[in-house]
C-alpha cells in the first residue's frame, strides 16, 4: 500500500494499492479480454457516446467532490479545480458527441472494383497522466479512447490517485462492460513500465516530464506499439511594446504562476522588449507581492503548496541554481507563516536579466519560478523564442495583429495564444513540437490516435483473376 499525502500540511490522505506488475497483467488482461470478445468495440457508436454523455452528467452530479479531492491531494486551489472538474466533464461530453462520426470513405480506383476505408478502434490503450492535473488528464485520455471503442488501462500519477479512483468507482454506477476501463495505482517504475512493455497493449498514450518520456519510447519501441506523448516546455511569453501594459503584466503572472506554475505550457520564459523592461519589472515585483500562497481551499487563495516535498526540494535547488544566473527580484524561497510551515509551498518567484543558455532559461523547473529577458526587435524575440530544446507553447502581446500573427507563425510550438495564455479547448488540437513530443490530444486529432485505417477492396467483376 502507498500512502497519499495532503501537501498542504504533510498529512496522510488516505492509503492505496500500490500495483505490482503482476497486477498491472492482470488489468492488461481483463482490457484485451473486454477488447477482443467484448461488446465495447462492436457496440454501436451512438450507444457509446450515450454512455459518455452519462459520465459527463455524473462528473457534473460528483463536481464539489472532484475538485476537493484533486485539491487536497495535488495541491491546487480550489477554484481551479472547480474549472477543471467543469472542464473534464465537458470533454466527456465533446468525445460523447464525436463517437458517432468517424467515417470512412469509397475510393474510385481502376478495375471493376470498390475500395473502401474504414476506421477501427487501435486495440488496448494503456495511459499513464501526470499530477498536475489529476483528473482533467484522466479525461483527456479516456474519453477519446472510449469514443473510439478502445479499451484502456489508465495508470494515474502515483502521488495523486484520489480523483481517478473516484472515477473508477463512478464507472461502475454505469453500464461500462466489464474491463473496458481499469484504473491501476502504482510506482512509474514498476507499474508504469510494465504497462508499457506489455505486447497485449497496442498504444501507449504518456503525458509527463522529457526523462520519463524517452524511457516510454524506448519500452514501447520493443513491441511497436502505437504512441503520442506530450512533454514539457520552456515556453516563451513575448511583450511588445505597444502592448496593453496592464493586460500584458496580468497575462505574465498567470502564464508562470497559475497551477503553482506545475503547468506543462506554462509561460516561465518572459520576453520584454528593452524600451518597456524596466517598467515591467517594476509592475510584476509590485503585482508579486499580492498573490495569495496559502491554504488551497481557501476561496481566495491564488497559488497553493507543490506536489510533494521532493518536488519542493527541487524547485528551490533551481532557485538557488538561478541566484548565480540572473538577478532574483522577489520570492526566492519558502513563504513565511505557522500555517505554511508543514506544507510544501514555494514563493512566485522571478528572475531578471537572465540569459537565454542559463539553465533556469533551458531546463523545465515545474513550478513558480519566472524568467525575464529583454530583446531588442522582433527578429531577437523569434530567435530567443526559439533558441529550446522544447516547442509546447507560446504568446505573444502586442495591439499589432499583423505583428502578432506574424511573430507567431515562426515561434516552433505547437500551442500559441495572441494577447492572453492558457485558454485551452477541447476542441482544438493539443501537443508540441521537438522534445515536447509528438502527437495530439483534444478535438478530433485526439480521435485519430485511437482509431486504425483499414482499407478494403471488393471485387465487382464475375470474371476471375487470370494471371496465368
């Protein structure tokens, strides 16, 4: 058994199984079973997205208690959670509405003949999320697969299995056949790895850090498996001058701090051009200063306490790393308070004049640490931008569309926002360039991960093949 902690406060949340691989066979198995003679994939795709609309409805019925769970056991605040259990919810529904619209299509080709293409759900699934966004990650995966008529194994980050196992235990209150989704709570290394060298698993869909990532690839390669995989980022965040100011200073803060800056797409690369840096500098220090870091159930709370100790640990060994890099404006350490002092809490912290080959500029930190860097033109800031081993996301601030779309076409990733940050759909197509990996999630590209193209050829001619 594994023990969930509360980092808030460092208290145990509860206990869970912590999966052997022999366990992690046995869910693989009940999927392949439910796969191969079950009634899932052969159902008919409107019932399956009835049945995902009813998940929907029942994440809706659950919603206060999803994001109580996501927030005491990851750490978030509490109203962000709320917009993630309304967001996982409406992802159900989206794939709910789009199960009934895969199509094929009729080929003309030569010969008395009819080619036909025809799209079939990959197999099993097996899905492994991240923490930081416990159940929206769980959504992200399973509703496209279970669109699909797939069937999946989904692994949950092993320091935040409490909303998974609460969907786990939803699934059951509806008509899912048994074995189309098996929810296994374990180690990376052992669970996690067991799932992706399994050969009963045709796909591997892994959202987490550039490390973990590469040992995926290199399990799935052995069987072949199917993958999309979504990494990290450096993401760079770029201010014009004849931008909103205020808006652009809001846009900056939110970019690198909402989630306790643990965000994949987070803005934690801030590029100010040089003739309105100072004064940036000066309005984030003073904006800083009043977010709330405290308890994340706390309704007016803006960041809450990271993941886990280590992860604190690691957070504040970058900070220390960026004291000889750059010039620390605020934050910097933990916050002060009795009632902080058990939890794993960082303070926003931000950088000036750090160089873009620093490590705090070219390495994820995954938490509330931000970046400043001054360019001089447009062509500098598209060459900073550009100058990461990552490609997630990026955005651009300035009241010159043209500019501003023109910027945005040469920054190499895969998610971009003009004047705003974070704004994510279901709709719309997610992943990254380079080693933010490959892939997409969302929208009807998310779809296409979990579906086969068959052709098939029918001989409309009743004379036989002569080739004798």
């Amino acid at each position: 058994m594994r023990d969930v902690i509360n980092p808030a406060d460092g208290s145990v949340l509860a206990r869970v199984p912590d999966a052997t691989a022999e366990d992690v066979a046995r869910a693989v198995g009940a999927a392949r079973t439910a796969f191969d003679g079950g009634p899932w994939p052969r159902m008919a795709a409107r019932d399956r997205g009835t049945l995902l609309f009813k998940i929907a409805e029942a994440i809706r019925a659950r919603a206060a208690a999803f994001a109580e769970a996501d927030t005491r056991n990851m750490g978030k605040p509490i109203v962000e959670a709320e917009f993630d259990v309304a967001d996982a919810a409406h992802c159900f529904e989206y794939y709910g509405g789009l199960a009934s619209k895969i199509h094929g299509e009729t080929l003309d080709v030569p010969d008395n003949a009819l080619s036909m293409v025809v799209r079939e759900p990959v197999g099993v699934v097996g899905q492994i999320i991240p923490w930081n966004y416990p159940l929206l990650m769980a959504a992200w995966k399973l509703a496209p697969a279970l669109a699909a008529g797939c069937t999946a194994v989904l692994k949950p980050a092993e320091q935040t299995p409490m909303s998974a196992l609460m969907l786990a235990d939803l699934f059951t209150t509806l008509d899912l056949p048994e074995g189309v989704v098996t929810i296994v709570t374990g180690d990376g290394p052992v669970a996690g790895a067991a799932l992706v060298a399994d050969p009963r698993v045709d796909k591997i869909a892994f959202t987490g850090g550039v490390d973990t990532g590469r040992l995926v690839i290199k399990g799935a390669a052995d069987t072949i498996k199917r993958m999309s995989i979504e990494l990290g980022g450096k993401n760079p965040n770029i201010v014009f001058a004849d931008a909103d100011f205020e808006a652009a200073v809001d846009g900056a803060l939110f970019g690198a701090f909402a989630n306790q800056g643990e965000v994949c797409s987070a803005g934690s690369r801030l590029l100010v051009e040089r003739s309105i840096y100072d004064r940036m500098l000066a309005a984030l220090v003073e904006k800083a200063s009043r977010i709330r870091v405290g308890d994340p159930m706390d309704r007016e709370t803006k960041m809450g306490p990271l993941v886990t100790r280590e992860h604190q640990d690691k957070v504040l060994g970058y900070i220390g790393i960026g004291r000889g890099e750059g010039r620390l404006i605020t934050g910097g350490g933990r916050p002060r308070g009795r009632d902080l002092e058990r939890g794993f809490f960082v303070e926003p912290t931000i950088f000036a004049d750090v160089d873009n080959r620093a490590r705090i500029a070219q390495e994820e930190i995954f938490g509330p640490v931000l970046v400043v860097i001054p360019f001089a033109d447009e062509a500098e800031a598209i060459r900073i931008a550009n100058d990461t081993p990552y490609g997630l996301a990026g955005a651009v601030w300035t009241r010159d569309v043209f500019r501003g779309i023109r910027v945005l076409k040469q920054i190499r990733a895969g998610i971009l926002w003009l004047n705003t940050y974070h704004p994510t759909y279901n709709e719309a197509p997610w992943g990254g360039y380079k080693q933010s990996g490959f892939g997409r999630e969302l929208g009807p590209y998310g779809l296409e991960h979990y579906l086969e193209t068959k052709q098939i050829n029918l001989n409309l001619s009743e004379a036989p093949i002569a080739w004798y």
